[in-house]
C-alpha cells in the first residue's frame, strides 16, 4: 500500500508539471519543481523571464493558481518564481527557442537557426552541445538535420547526469517537426581530466631547501707504500 502511495504522488507530480509546462510555453519556462509543506504545496517555477510568467499585477499567477486548484485539488498551492542566471545552458530554453522561431520565419531558415544556437550555447561556456532537427524541412521527404560542436558524452554515468536533454515539438505548414537538445554545462566533472595544484610560496621554499644537497666531505687518500719483500734464503750447496 505505501509503494502505491509513493507511485501515485509521482505520478500526481508528473502530472502538474506537464500542465504547467503547456500553460507557459514560450514564456521561457525551464522546469518545475514541487516541495510538499505543512502549509500545502510548494510549485518553484525556473524560466529566463520572470516577468511574463507572473504577468501584469501577478494576473497569470493568480490564473495558474486556481487552475492548478480545479484541476488536481490542491488546497493551498504556493508558486514561487527563480530566475535562470544564463538560459543559454539549458536545454529546455534552447529547444524552445529555435521551435519558436521555425514556427515564426518557417522551415527555409532552419540551417541559420541551428547554427546561430549552437554558437550562443558554445559562447557561454558549455563543453559540447548537439541539436537535431527532425520533420518534412526543407523539402517533403523527413530528414534529421544534425548540428553539433565541443565535447559531449554519449554513455556512461556523465552522459545520464551531466548531459541535459530537452525534446520540443513545433507546427509548421509541412508537418511537425521535432526538436532535440543535449547540452553538456562547464560545471560537469569528468573522471578523465586531471588538474594540477601549484604548490604554496612556503611549500616552494621548503622544497628548494629539501632540494638542496650538501656537497660530500672529500676523502684524504693515503698513498699506497711498497711493501718490503723478505729475502729468500739462498739455496746450500749439494754436498759433493
């Protein structure tokens, strides 16, 4: 009973921040995250723009409040707003913002957008970034467009934790058209890169002294003297 317990709140939480991300598309919506409260539910809203997710006087918050209400019955739900320091490292705004603007300019510009992201990503100091365009673009057979730069893991642990991935999906005229983001930030550790600490100013002098080696005593060599050879005894005469 509790594990169905666990497995429907999860499934409760999947659900608000589906409906949350359909509510504030375009509006630079990143993720959400709920925190359960004694006072109720707790909703942090990350996005690169504060402002039009709040609206003018907190009319889209008040709106989003009595939506989430109606909808999932949640008694007191608190929303708070964080600001995303640079949207360019997220994955989630990326894939947005290049869905955005195919739906605006259309497919025939769609090489110009992928390049122009992928060197915004590159200039704020991600590691790699890999976007890939999928649909009817530009003609009316589908292809996979691939755009990529830098050092981005496929497999492994820093591929699953370290990679952030979005996927975002446009209509336009042709068809939809899909839009895969992977962005490998600066902050990702990697097991195969080593760094080196240069040693302290004192640490410095105590290795230049323990460095030094003292020059050996010389060794006075006494000089050999012939030895004295014995006389041989002379050999008697053989009596006659």
């Amino acid at each position: 009973m509790i594990e169905k317990k666990f497995v429907e709140q999860n499934i409760k939480e999947h659900q608000i921040q589906e409906f949350i991300s359909q509510n504030l598309k375009n509006v630079g919506h990143s993720h959400t995250k709920l925190q359960r409260t004694p006072l109720g539910e707790k909703i942090i809203i990350f996005t690169s723009h504060p402002g039009l997710v709040v609206g003018r006087k907190g009319d889209n918050i008040k709106d989003l409040t009595q939506a989430l209400k109606k909808e999932f019955q949640l008694e007191n739900p608190q929303i708070e707003i964080s600001e995303i320091e640079n949207p360019n490292l997220d994955a989630q705004i990326v894939a947005e913002r290049i869905a955005s603007t195919l739906e605006k300019f259309g497919s025939n510009k769609f090489k110009g957008v992928g390049h122009k992201m992928m060197s915004d990503v590159m200039n704020s100091g991600a590691l790699g970034v890999e976007i890939l365009i999928s649909g009817k673009i530009p003609g009316a057979r589908a292809k996979t467009w691939r755009f990529y730069q830098g050092y981005l893991k496929k497999c492994g642990d820093v591929a699953i934790s370290g990679v952030h991935e979005a996927d975002v999906y446009s209509q336009l005229k042709s068809g939809t058209v899909g839009v895969k983001v992977k962005i490998m930030t600066p902050d990702v550790k990697l097991p195969d890169r080593m760094t080196h600490k240069e040693p302290e100013a004192e640490s410095k002098e105590t290795a230049k002294e323990e460095l030094k080696v003292e020059p050996k005593p010389e060794i006075k060599r006494q000089e050999k003297r012939p030895r004295k050879r014995k006389p041989k005894p002379a050999k008697e005469d053989e009596a006659a």
